[in-house]
C-alpha cells in the first residue's frame, strides 16, 4: 500500500517543491505543493507538471489524488 510519505517522495524527487504535504489512506491522496515551477501556468498546468512528476505511479499505485497548487508568492500571500 502506497503512503502519503511515499507519494509525497515521489513528487519532490521530479519536482522542485519550496513546500509539500500530502495527506491519504492509502488509496485517496490529497497534497497541497507549492512549486517555482507553477509561475506563469494554469491550474492545469500545474497539475499536469505534478502528473508528470508521477509518471506511471498515478496509473498504478494512486488510485485518486487531490491537490492545490500555489507559487510561492501565492503561499506566502496565504500565510
């Protein structure tokens, strides 16, 4: 069974993340990541960029994942 840990390890090994966590049960995910790498794109974009940081895994080991993507001045506006 896949961990938040696990997921969580797996986007920040192909994504440069100034921030991540990620919650789930195993089976459902929901991450909240900011990344430089989300300047300038859409939601989208975005997600596409976490997807891709995923690869295969999203396709067999996660099953659903929710997230919320910020920049990093988005986070810090937020805080």
């Amino acid at each position: 069974m896949v961990r938040p840990e696990d997921v969580q390890k797996y986007i920040s090994e192909n994504l440069s993340c100034d921030f991540i966590e990620v919650r789930g049960d195993g089976h459902h995910f929901e991450a909240v990541i900011v990344s430089a790498v989300f300047v300038g794109k859409s939601m989208v974009q975005q997600h596409q960029a976490v997807y891709r940081a995923l690869g295969d895994r999203m396709r067999e080991e996660i099953h659903a994942l929710s997230m919320k993507t910020y920049t990093p001045e988005q986070w810090a506006a937020r805080q």
